[in-house]
C-alpha cells in the first residue's frame, strides 16, 4: 500500500492486512532491506497466537492472549517478541488460571524472587508490558507491576574488547578464503551487531559506496562507507575488501553456512567463538569486536557523534562505554584532548544520527 513520499523522494509503503498498517522502511522496493521489512511485517501475523487452552474470562491466561494478539506485542522487533513470548508462555503456564483482578504486586515480587537478578529484571519487563496493556485495554483498573522495582544486579563490562594482538592472531590463523575471516572483517569494520551482520549484502550497498541498514534491535538506521572513501580515524584498509574478492560463490547475504544459506544470529555467535578458540583467543565474542571498532574510533580521535553514527548507538552514554579503554589509554599518556561535537563540520554528510 502507497502513501505519499519520503524526503528521499522515494514512494512510502505499507504492509497493510487485517486492518493494521505496518510502515516499511526508505528503500526501493527490490532492495534486501526493504524486502527483509516486508517479509518482517508478514511475519507479524503469521506470529498471532494459536488457539490456546480456554482460558477464562478474566484469568491472567486469558490476558496473556489477548496481549500476544495485540499491536504493543506485534510491533516489537522479532527478537525481543521471541524472548517476550518464551516468558509469556511461561507465566501462562504458571498462572493462567489466576484471577488477573486478584494479581498484586507481592505476587509478581515472588515470582521474581525465584530467578537471579539479570533474569529476573528481564520477566520484569514483561510484567510491566503486560500491566500497563492491560490498563490501557481496559482489562484492569490498576497495574499491578507499576510499583515494583528492579533488582540491583552486578556491575560488569559485559563482552570484552578485543585487543591487537587477538586481532592479528585471527586474521594469521583465518585466511582471506574462509568464511570465518570475511564474518570477522565484516564486523571489525561495520562494527554491526550479530543480528544485523547475518543480515547484510552486497544489495545495501548504495551507489555511493555506503552501506546502508536498518537495525533489528532499535530499527535505527546506519550508514559506513563501504567502497566510498572512509574518514582517518576509521583506520581504513584493505582487509575487508580481500576477504570479500576471495570468496568463490556470490550470495544475497555476505555470512553464510556451508551450503550457501544464511546463517542465524543465534548459531552465528557459538560458530564465532569456536573460531576466534581455533585462533587462541579465549573467552572473546563477536560483541567485543563490535567494542574494538569504537575503541579504535576513539583511540584516532572520532567525535562521540561520529562514533554513534557509525554503530549506530542509542545514547551518548553506550558509545561512552564503548570508547572508555581509549579514554583510559588517552589520560594515561597525557595525550587526551577535547573533541569538538559538532557533526556538521566533521561528519560526512551521508552518515544519518539517530535523534
């Protein structure tokens, strides 16, 4: 379905069934992504629940449902439907016959009580979806979960950055040829997540010479200068375009499995690991690749703008974490300086910041 235009001149369309419109993204109409977010948007209907067990007017089971079916649940990114429906299944199983007219605070206190602090913060948000959806469908007067808090949980660095020297031990364990050095230069380089690197193609790279994507966990757009000229700070180099020449078959996606088919972010991330173990790195992830490409932005002197635009942060306090190994590097060798913010001036024009 068409409706006007974006800036870009382009058409704007929408996924339209069922009486809900699903907007689609500012591509043209054969290019991946936009066919990716098309066949996202059919997805969402196909992912209605099944008939379920007959719950009850008014149960907590019969809420669940009935949230499962709403737009708040199907218009979040698939990933985060795929781990809200795992704990919504698990909450119905529980508590479906509960009354959700009876459910108080204390009840969802103990229900968390039983996970660790990280688990439970996540059923959290589920409880808190639900409540507030559930108040606002007019299925209760109160939310039930509004007072209840978080779990302080332990402070953590979370995946680890990759240093040089890990760097270079995988690029001399892993040749140009394989398809664990071209998964490893595309991240170095894009500094894309795992859910977005399984994803990218020769199909989104502009005529420019930028690539252009859409993120799967925020639906934020990104563009990194692909074959266009790449700013010094980028420490731009060759390794990345090798890997993609020395590759036999040509495919839709660039990371794919042994038969040709691209692989999953979930399978994508144990197969990285055993690699990077292959190499003798231990204990590193392709999220702690993702962190070198900051570090190293930060390190040449990349703006916080500049480096949120090219990994496509949220806030200005991720990108932060990510470049505080070269802050620390940068204050210790009394070499630290301010940077200017102001994109205008340093930024290629292209490069789009999420606002």
């Amino acid at each position: 379905m068409a409706n006007g235009r974006f800036k870009s001149g382009r058409t704007r369309y929408y996924y339209r069934r069922a009486g809900r419109r699903i907007p689609l993204p500012d591509f043209p109409a054969d290019h991946p992504e936009f066919l990716a977010q098309y066949a996202a948007a059919a997805k969402q209907f196909d992912e209605r629940p099944q008939p379920g067990p007959n719950h009850q007017t008014g149960t907590i089971g019969a809420g669940i449902r009935a949230f499962l079916a709403s737009d708040h649940y199907l218009s979040r990114a698939a990933s985060t439907r795929a781990v809200w429906r795992r704990m919504l299944e698990h909450l119905e199983a529980d508590y479906g016959k509960a009354m959700m007219a009876d459910l108080l605070p204390r009840h969802i206190r103990k229900d968390l009580a039983k996970l660790p602090p990280h688990p439970a913060n996540n059923r959290l948000k589920v409880w808190r979806a639900l409540g507030k959806w559930w108040v606002n469908s007019g299925l209760l007067d109160m939310d039930p979960a509004r007072d209840v808090t978080a779990r302080e949980t332990p402070k953590t660095e979370g995946h680890a950055p990759w240093d040089r020297a890990e760097i270079e031990a995988f690029r001399a364990r892993w040749g140009y040829d394989t398809p664990h050095r071209l998964a490893f230069e595309l991240i170095f380089w894009t500094g894309a997540r795992r859910s977005d690197v399984v994803r990218l193609g020769p199909g989104m790279v502009d005529a420019q010479g930028w690539l252009v994507y859409v993120q799967q966990k925020t639906g934020g757009r990104v563009e990194v200068p692909f074959t266009a000229p790449a700013p010094e700070w980028a420490e731009p180099d060759q390794h990345l375009a090798n890997a993609i020449a020395a590759q036999r078959d040509r495919h839709m996606t660039w990371v794919v499995t042994r038969t040709g088919k691209a692989r999953s972010s979930k399978a994508f991330g144990a197969w990285f690991a055993t690699a990077a173990r292959a190499a003798g790195i231990a204990g590193k992830t392709a999220h702690g690749l993702r962190k070198s490409r900051g570090i190293v932005m930060r390190e040449n002197g990349a703006t916080l703008d500049q480096r949120m635009a090219w990994l496509g942060h949220d806030s200005a306090s991720e990108a932060h974490h990510y470049g505080r190994a070269a802050d620390v590097r940068r204050i210790i060798s009394g070499t630290e300086s301010a940077h200017s913010s102001d994109i205008s001036a340093q930024l290629p024009a292209n490069i789009v910041i999420k606002q």
